[in-house]
C-alpha cells in the first residue's frame, strides 16, 4: 500500500479560503451578470440626473427617497438575490462543484469564499453608483451640512447590508440546493411583508440597513403604528442595526457553511 | 500477510431515495490500470463518486489506502478524478481553470502554474491553453478535464468515460497517458461502457451491471464472450456514403447502415475493425468528428452474464 508515498501539502484554511474568494470575484465581477446587474443599479444615477434637469430643487430629499425607497428596498435585496443563491447553486446546477470537492479544502472554506466573494459583488455593484447619484443630487440644490455624513452613513450600511442580505440568500440555497424560490418567498413574504407591520418591521434587514443609514423618518408615525398603540416611534440606535445586520451575516454564513459541508449534493 | 488493497469497498450500497444505484458491492483495487466495463445505468458513476468523496455511502464501507473517504483532506490530497459531465467555468482559460484548481491542494500561483502546464503539455493542449474553455471542442474539453486529474500528481485517478467525444488522435493520446501512470506504478479506474476501449488500457477489468459487481478478472475472457455477438461501431464522418463504400471493402466489416449523423458498421471481428477506420479515413482524407459503440454490444453480454447464470471471477 502507498499511503507513504508523498508527504500531503499543509494547507492553512485561510490560504484555500483567499485563493477560492480572489477566484470566485473576478469571475463574478466581469461576468455579464454583473454588467446587467450594474445598469439596473444606475436607475437612481439616472432618475438624479432627470430631476437634475426638473424645475424642482431639492436634491438631498430627492437623494434620501431614491437611497430608501429604491436602492434599499429594491436594488439591493434584488442584487444580493441574484449574487447570494446562485453563489452555490450555479456550481451545483453547473456540476462544476464536483472540481471544489475533488480537492483538500475543507466544504466551509468553499462555501465562505464564494459567500464573500458574491458580497464583495453586490457591495460594489449597489454601493458605487450611490456615489455620483448624491452628487448630482447635490448638484440639484438643497445640500446641508449633513449631507456627506448622510453619503457615508448610507455608503457604509450599504456595504453591511450587502453582506447580510447575500449570507441568507448563501444559507437558504445551501439547505434548499436551489435559491430562486427560496429566496423570493424570503425576500416577498418576509422581508416585504414585515416591513409594513409595526414593530415587527424591526425584525427585517431592511429596517435596519435604513437606519443604519439615517434614513428612517422618525417624523413618519403613521396610521399603522398608532392602531397597534405605538405613543411614538421605535427608535433603534443605529448601532445597534449594524450589530443586527453583522449578526444576521455572521449566523446565516456559519448556517450555510455548516450546512453545505454536511449535506450531499447529487450531481 | 497479506497486503491491504489500495481501494477497498466493504458491502457499500447506494440508494438515490427509492432508486438503488450500488447493491453490496465488495471488491479490491490494487495499483495499475483497471478497468470498469458496464452499461449506461449500471452504476459505473455512482462507485466512482463514491470512491472519490462526491457521495456518501448509504450503506457499507468504501475505503482508499485505508481511509473513510467521505471528507477526508488527506485522501482527497492524493485522489483525482476525470467526470463525464461536460461542466467547467467556460469564461476560464485552460491554463486558469487547471492553475486554480492545482493552487487548491496548497500550491502557490507558481507552483501551480507550473504544474498546470506541464499536465496541458502531456495532454497536448498548449497551443489553446490560453483560450477560453467555451471556445474548445468536445475532444479538447475532454483532454482539460484530464489536465485538471493529472496536474497534481495523484496516486489515484478515476477517469470516468474518458473517451467520450474523442476523434481517433485524441483517444490514442488518452489510451497512452493511462498506459504510462499505470506503468508508473498509480492506480488507475476508468469506467466505460465500451469493451473495446477498456481492453486498449488494460487487461483486469471489473464488470458491474445493476448496481452490482458480477465478474472480475481477465478481459479474455470476458472477450471470448462478447465476440459471440455483433458489435456496432458508429462513425460521424464527412462524406459518410464515400466513406461507407469504402469500408465496405474491408474484410472485418459485416454490413453498413446510414443515419442522419453518419454511418453504423456492424462487425463480429472489432478489432481489426477498429484498427481499419482511422487508417483509411486518414489514407483517403476523411474527417472523422466521432467515433463511438453504443453499449448495446455490451448491454447482449450483460444479459448473458445475468441471464446466463455466469458466475464471479471470469478470468479464473
């Protein structure tokens, strides 16, 4: 018998970890996914620069409303969706996860790395156009002192939120093999239908990347919260929403890692 | 005392929900080429994904060098396989796809370059390697797949149908690559469905059929058998009534029927068969694109070893 017959290379599992990561976001950033995914993440770039050219003047309610009502609520659970799924269920659907497992690399490194590498993904492909959207925003008229603290709150709980949103869409297609739907009924009946009850709406990811942002209205009590005999508006101290969002992050990757490396996948 | 076998499967059964895939199988594979002869559906793939860590066994035990194998880094450090799926990251060039996976046994990017290149070099895939895979052909895809087995100088590599899809040169450079690790002292499995090509690399085959491993042994006899019923060998080729007029005159040859895709030879005597298309397409400028035999030659043998009441070990 063999079994002496070649020393087996040490690997640390950060070397695997990296060399899968670095791998998995040059394809996933120069795929034509990512081109698609990146004009659709332009649409408050191009909405700024329309109002731009309107007669109305004030480019910093105008840039708050397209962060909140369509970046945040739209673009990114839509990016992370389409990046956060198919991070596993492409190599399993593609049968080219039989290539990772043929190797010494232990399944959590494999799961991580594509997990962080379709994060990476999303943050860049949400979070840039945010940039020349506020300052054509800003172009527009209205600017405060606030302003660029806004840019960098919202720059900065974009980037959390990409990576909380991508780790549950990671989780839910390591356990179900196949996202879309999974995913989908999260995103739709969750994610969207808590968001409008009150007090449970704090339970969403959204919520919290919003106010993690400072763009939540504590001016806006509405209809809702008063039947269910809120005196006042829940106020979550932002840091608390980061914490929720890198919990929510650090749970469901260390769920999908954990699941992925002991299920069986039948390719 | 005696010697542990490199591979060894202890009663291992494999069930995909109601649908048994592997039935009890218990066999020993030593170093040097073996083959793995069945028809499509016998349950050729599903032992080969076990022994390579793909699935975990329902049922049994499956060892290599007298490991579980099932997660475990330190044989997967030391195993390879050649699947028949079709499947690659196709914005990948040969070069990056093999790279990347050599880098993940631990090599650095020069290491891993290096090694890279010199499995292309054996599989003769340098002159396209910076290309991209979805660019290839179905031959050349084959010899990337092998690439990605070799790189890393396993001790053992299953190849899986490694013929697939091959034009004659192809198929010779792979027969010769198998030669040379058996030679070299690796232990080698490769799965088919075509007698023919397993007898090319080597004379220990197992047969399995049904889930079920049914002989073992030498492929002489296992031949014996198969020579008793004709064999159909299909040939997609340019000009295929050219080329068909022309078989026609080879003594090896029984008859010639045409399809939409090329031309059907049936023949008792394969070998000499085999032997005769590549020459004379190449003799006449024929184009031969593929070069298959459907498995129901070997499915009539699979029927009389089942039906017939032939028993293990055919070569004792």
């Amino acid at each position: 018998m063999s079994s002496t017959a070649m020393p087996v290379k040490q690997i640390s599992f950060g070397t695997l970890l990296a060399t899968i990561f670095t791998t998995h976001l040059r394809s996933s950033l120069l795929s034509r996914k990512a081109i698609v995914l990146a004009v659709v993440n332009l649409l408050p770039l191009i909405g700024a620069i329309l109002y731009l050219m309107s007669d109305a003047k004030s480019g910093m309610t105008f840039y708050k409303g397209m962060i909140e009502y369509v970046t945040i609520t739209f673009l990114l659970p839509l990016t992370a969706m389409f990046y956060g799924g198919p991070a596993i269920v492409e190599e399993i659907e593609g049968r080219t996860i039989t290539y990772l497992f043929l190797r010494p690399v232990s399944k959590p490194a494999i799961f991580l790395g594509k997990y962080l590498a379709a994060s990476v993904t999303v943050a860049v492909l949400v979070a840039l156009p945010v940039l020349p959207t506020y300052f054509v925003a800003v172009a527009a008229g209205g600017a405060d002192e606030g302003g660029t603290q806004l840019l960098a709150q919202g720059l900065v709980s974009l980037i959390v939120g990409s990576f909380s949103y991508t780790a549950v869409f990671s989780a839910l297609s390591a356990v179900f093999a196949r996202s879309l739907l999974a995913s989908i009924l999260f995103w739709g009946v969750f994610e969207w239908g808590l968001s409008f009850v009150p007090v449970l709406e704090v339970g969403t990811q959204k919520y919290h990347v919003r106010n993690a942002g400072s763009l939540i209205d504590l001016g806006n009590f509405g209809f809702l919260d008063k039947m269910v005999g809120l005196k006042a508006p829940i106020e979550v101290p932002i840091g608390a929403s980061y914490g929720a969002l890198i919990a929510v992050a650090v749970l469901a990757a260390a769920l999908g890692a954990v699941v992925f490396s002991r299920r069986q996948y039948v390719v | 005392m005696a010697q542990q076998a490199l591979i060894q499967t202890e009663k291992l059964s494999k069930w995909y929900g109601q649908v048994i895939a592997l039935n009890d199988v218990t066999l020993e594979i030593n170093p040097g080429v073996t083959g793995l002869l069945g028809p499509n559906g016998a349950g050729k793939s599903t032992l080969m994904k076990v022994l390579t860590g793909q699935l975990r066994p329902s049922n049994g035990d499956a060892r290599i060098f007298g490991q579980p194998i099932w997660n475990n880094g330190y044989v997967m450090s030391r195993i390879a396989l050649c699947p028949e799926q079709d499947a690659f990251y196709e914005d990948m060039t040969a070069m990056e796809f093999v790279t990347y996976l050599v880098r993940l046994h631990g090599y650095t990017t020069h290491e891993a370059q290096k090694m890279a290149l010199r499995a292309l070099e054996l599989v003769e895939l340098t002159e396209r390697k910076d290309d991209p895979v979805k660019t290839y052909s179905k031959g050349m895809r084959q010899r990337t797949k092998l690439a990605q087995a070799i790189a890393h100088d396993p001790d053992v590599v299953f190849l899986d149908e490694p013929l697939t899809g091959t034009d004659p040169v192809g198929r010779r450079k792979i027969i010769d690559l198998v030669l040379e690790m058996g030679d070299r002292g690796k232990t080698v499995v490769v799965s088919s469905h075509v007698l023919h090509e397993v007898e090319s690399m080597t004379s220990n085959i197992l047969l399995i059929n049904k889930g079920r491993v049914i002989a073992d042994g030498d492929v002489m006899a296992i031949r014996q058998m198969i020579d008793g019923h004709p064999h159909s060998i299909f040939v997609d080729v340019d000009r295929p009534r050219d080329f068909g007029a022309l078989l026609a005159g080879e003594p090896s040859v029984g008859s010639i029927a045409f399809d939409d895709e090329g031309l059907r030879v049936m023949t008792r005597d394969p070998n000499p068969c085999y032997e005769a298309i590549p020459r004379l397409a190449l003799a006449h400028n024929f184009k031969i694109r593929r070069l298959t035999s459907p498995d129901n030659n070997l499915a009539a043998v699979f029927r009389y070893l089942t039906e017939g009441g032939y028993k293990q070990s055919a070569g004792t």
